[in-house]
C-alpha cells in the first residue's frame, strides 16, 4: 500500500502526531521544553521537522537514549490512528520504518 499526498499535507500530518506523541512528557512547560532542544539541535523551527526526520530520530535519541524507542512508538502509533492503520509495535523500529510501513509518501 502507498499513501501519495502532498508535502504540506505529510508534514501536517506528521507535526500533528509528534505534538500528540509528546504528550507523553508531561504538561506544557516540559513540551515546550523538549521542543526548545529538538528545534536547536534541529537547527529549525518545529514546522521543519517533517522535513528532517532522520536528524529528528537522533536527536530523540541523543536526548532520551533507549527511552526514544517509547517516544517514537506512541508517534507512529498516533500517526497510524490518523490514517486508519492498525498499529503494531516492532523490535528495533525507527519513526522512520513505521512511516515507511505505512506506505506514507509525501509528494513535491
């Protein structure tokens, strides 16, 4: 299955499961926070990290170490609850490999 849509349409898509993903941190004042790192590690502003996914999962990575794995599974498991996909959780999975599984191709 391939999902084509949009780059706009993708990268909302994808923000919007991150900022739901995130809720897992806590309240606001510890989102703003998470996001304050991820945007200067980034070198970017929230609406571009769609856009550098791979720099987003290290960064995840670099800041929680093993514990990115329960970040990233609560992010594709809200991306999958949007498009309608049953989510199952993988040994080993980037955000990356979930969006690949879900055949989600954002187009120019």
């Amino acid at each position: 299955m391939s999902i084509e849509i949009s780059r706009s349409k993708f990268n909302a898509l994808v923000l919007n499961a991150i900022e739901e993903g995130t809720d897992i941190l806590g309240g606001v004042p510890i989102k703003q926070a998470f996001f304050y790192h991820i945007e200067k590690r980034l070198k970017t502003e929230r609406e571009g990290i769609p856009n550098n996914l791979q720099a987003f999962h290290k960064a995840l990575f670099d800041l929680f170490d093993q514990g990115a794995v329960i970040l990233e599974r609560r992010i594709a498991k809200n991306l999958y609850d949007r498009l309608g996909i049953e989510f199952l959780a993988h040994d080993r999975w980037s955000l990356l490999d979930y969006i690949e599984h879900a055949g989600l191709h954002p187009t120019s």
